[in-house]
C-alpha cells in the first residue's frame, strides 16, 4: 500500500515529539536553596530533611533577634537565626508543590502553608488559618539548589548505606547548604554584603542537623 508523502511525514514528525517527550522529560522544580523573603529581612534556607521538606532563617538583616512572640516561654529567647520556618512540608501527590506548616515569628503562630516552586528563581509561600484568611508572598533565589543531606536524611533499613557500605557515589556528601564554616560558639555573626545573603559569614550550614529540625519538638 503507498502511503500519501504528508501522512508519512506527518507520522514521522509525530513518533519524533513522542520519542523527544519519553526520553527528555521536563526538571522537577527543586525548592531546595536560600530564597530572600519579600521585605528583604531574611533568607530563609530550604531542604529536604528525613524525607520532607523544612526551611531556616539562614542570614538576618538585623542580627541578634529573638522568638520573643513564642507562646512557649521556654522559645522566647532562642535566636530567629537557625529558627525553622517550614516545618515538615510534605510532597502533594502529582504537583510540585509541598504542604505543611508555616511558622510566623511576628505572631508566634504555625499556619497551614503550601510552597510552590515558580521557574527556578522564585518561590511562593501561601499560609492559611484554618483555611481561611489565606495570604501570600513570594521570595526570590539568592542561592542553588542544595544536595539531599546524607546526616539529616537516614538511609533505609536493609540498605547497604544503613549496612555500613555507602556507594561511592553517595560516600562524598558531607553537608549540604553550608556556603562557609560556620563562626566559633560567641563569635558574633557578620553583616553579609548588600544582594548578596550567603556571603562568607554562614553561621547556620545543614539546616537538617539543626536540634529543632533533626529532633522536632513542634
């Protein structure tokens, strides 16, 4: 049977964009990262900590601040630095995007939240009370995607890493999102240059080791 030369053609082209879409699937967002909050106040540190998603104050503008609006009075003199922000934002199922809680240091209180990776330089928070008085904003990247933590992300009972036997190719890993050493205990943290919030004075390094992310007490 003789094919008519546009079918055979268009037939040609179709298997081409089928093949291209199969073997080149598009990038997962990747939400991972520091991301600067809208007023500029803060970079909060964004990784995936035993298998979800958390995020820290990673650089204040005014450093020195405290969780003085904590209802827990034991949290009110704990610093804003190293404080998780997102806590233990989970994955929804056929989206890129993570849901969770929000922790609001103006108020002390934890909101529903959803983070949503938009392109690769911004991210969007939406934070709710009890599903209603829903707001929103959205931060700006000011550092790359951070590497799944080896410390803060357990390997899986019966796996050669929980046996002992790290691949090579995962032996490496020693931290994730630390720009700098981290400063000595009571050494004071440095103003970072204008625009650029991971300058060399990184106080905070892997989010997932720190003692309210690796043991969570919320």
């Amino acid at each position: 049977m003789l094919h008519c030369p546009r079918t055979f053609a268009r037939t040609i082209a179709f298997s081409g964009l089928f093949l291209a879409t199969v073997l080149s699937p598009a990038l997962a967002a990747d939400p991972t990262g520091d991301w600067k909050v809208a007023d500029g106040v803060a970079t909060i540190r964004v990784a995936q900590c035993n298998g979800n998603m958390w995020g820290a104050v990673s650089w204040e503008k005014t450093p020195g601040g405290k969780d003085k609006n904590n209802p827990d009075p034991a949290k009110q003199t704990r610093p804003t630095l190293g404080m998780p922000i997102l806590i233990d934002m989970k994955k929804k199922a056929g989206t890129d995007a993570w849901e969770g809680q929000v922790y609001n240091a103006k108020d002390g209180q934890l909101y529903s939240s959803t983070i949503k990776p938009v392109g690769t330089d911004q991210l969007e928070i939406q934070g709710c009370v009890l599903g209603f008085l829903c707001g929103g904003e959205t931060w700006t990247r000011v550092g790359p995607p951070i590497p799944v933590s080896v410390a803060g992300n357990p390997p899986a009972a019966g796996s050669p890493a929980a046996k002992g036997a790290l691949p090579k190719s995962a032996a490496p890993q020693k931290t994730t999102g630390a720009v700098a050493p981290a400063t000595k205990p009571g050494q004071k943290q440095a103003a970072n240059p204008p625009g650029n919030a991971n300058a060399s004075a990184d106080t905070v390094g892997d989010i997932c080791l720190l003692p309210d992310i690796a043991r969570p007490t919320h």
